[in-house]
C-alpha cells in the first residue's frame, strides 16, 4: 500500500487524508462561527427574557404555576422554565432578571447553595436552546390555559351547587 501513498517532507501523506494542520484551521473556522452564533442567541434570549421580565414578576406575586410546552410534567413556581439538568432532577428558571435558578424539580425549592447563573454568564453553552424559547414564549399561551382551567373548574362548581341547591328546593 506504500505505493498509494505521498512522501513529503520526511512523512507519509495519504491523500483525501485531513493533516492535523487543516484539522486545525478548519476547527478553528468552525469554532469562531459557533462563538458567533452563541452571541447572537445569547442576545436573543436575553432581549426574550427582558420582554418576559414583568410578566414573570406578577404572575410570581399570585403563585402562578409555570409549565413547559414540550413538557408538561415540568412545574414551578419560580419563574418561565428554560431548561431541565441532564439527570432530570433540577429545573432552570428565568424569575423575571437576568438571573437562571437551578430549582429542584421534586419538591420546587431553590437549593440552599443556591446555583443562581447569570444570565450571561455561558447559560447558552449548555441549554437546549430552542427548549429555553420555548418556555418564554409559552408565557401568554399560559396564561391564557390557566384561566380556561379556572373557568371551567368556577362552572363546574356552579353546576355542583346548582344542582344541591335545586334538590333542596
């Protein structure tokens, strides 16, 4: 097979190899347009979590349930959910300032070491990205969701003294 092979320069080249130097300069190519796009996501996100920012606050001050969409075991009452750890057992929560708290998904306490991350500090380098979006601008989608639900469980409890009311008539 040595004959299918290029010497150059005191080694052997194989040709349609990659040499560590293109390995190299192609990593970095592909490095510097990843820490681009993590900028710009980073600014996107922030801007969405800016815009969510009062909307959090006051559903917060009435005990608001917050959910996911992609997940709908996810709940907390600590702010719009915008990511999950890798073992499932915390959730990330934007509360309305550049701050993501770690919430223990099981009992929804925030930790005593409280893992607090700001904001811009590489929040974006270990989230799922979209699922971050997601969670903020699911905010209006439930909101609207919660008020159908205590609409329906206000009729449904009409209905449930309607009917004692009218039996003891």
């Amino acid at each position: 097979m040595l004959h299918n092979n290029l010497f150059l320069g005191g080694h052997f080249i194989i040709p349609n190899s990659l040499s560590v130097f293109q390995f190299k300069e192609k990593y970095q190519k592909l490095e510097q347009q990843r820490t681009e796009i993590d900028k710009n996501i980073t600014d996107l996100l922030f801007n969405e979590m800016s815009k969510a920012t009062t909307t959090i606050i006051e559903l917060k001050k009435i005990n608001f349930i917050f959910t996911h969409p992609d997940d709908n075991t996810l709940r907390t009452k600590h702010g719009a959910i915008v990511g999950v750890d890798s073992q499932y057992l915390y959730v990330y929560c934007a509360n309305g300032n550049p701050v993501v708290h770690l919430v223990n998904k099981r009992t929804d306490t925030i930790p005593a070491n409280d893992n607090s991350i700001p904001f811009l500090d590489n929040f974006v380098h270990f989230c799922n990205v979209a699922f971050a979006f997601n969670g903020l601008e699911s905010l209006e989608e439930q909101m609207r969701n919660c008020l159908t639900s205590l609409e329906e469980q206000i009729k449904q409890r009409r209905q449930v003294l309607d009917s004692r009311f009218n039996s003891n008539s």
